[in-house]
C-alpha cells in the first residue's frame, strides 16, 4: 500500500485535530490557582468515567430490552471484591484480566 502525500497530510491533519482539544486546556490552567471548589469537582471525574464504562459493560442491550451481561457479571463481582479490599489499581486490573480468560476459556 502507498501512501500518497494527501493521505500523510489527512493524517496530521487528524492528529492536530484530536490533540489540541486535549492541550489547550492544559496550557490555559498552567499557571492559574483554581478555587478549592473546581478541584474538588474535578477529583470526581475518573471516578464517574470509571463507574460509566463499568456499567455499561454489565448491560447489553437487544431488541429494545435490557438484560444483564453474564459473562460480565461473574467476572465483575471477584474484581469488585479485590478493589474494595486492596484499593489497588494493578491488582484489580489483574484479578478482571484473569477472572473474564478464565470464564472464557471454560465457557
């Protein structure tokens, strides 16, 4: 495959355009001292994306119905127990990566 220099440039192109919204809030709050509020509220945020992404992943939708996602499930509820337990990010991620290979090579 040749890459002709209209694609190479569509390709910068595509990276300026998904990078800069991610700077330029990083530049503009570089040097400003933001309220204790604002940060507070902010600390939230990985949670909330974290919490989204979980549960959306338990869910699985067809036909307009609603209905949970066993494999998901099974695999969720050990992960949940090792997080609250250990409050380690590695050791959470590892027991999820282990529990689902686990659950899909024995169904």
């Amino acid at each position: 495959m040749t890459t002709s220099l209209s694609m190479l440039l569509l390709m910068i192109g595509c990276a300026i355009v998904t990078w800069l919204p991610r700077v330029i809030p990083f530049m503009l709050v570089r040097n400003v001292k933001l309220p204790d509020v604002i940060l507070k509220w902010l600390s939230y945020i990985p949670i909330c994306i974290l919490s989204a992404l979980v549960l959306e992943s338990l869910f699985h939708s067809e036909d307009n119905m609603v209905t949970l996602d066993w494999l998901n499930v099974l695999a969720f509820i050990p992960t949940l127990i090792v997080a609250i337990y250990t409050k380690s990010l590695f050791k959470t991620v590892i027991v999820g990566v282990l529990t689902m290979a686990l659950i899909r090579f024995f169904i």
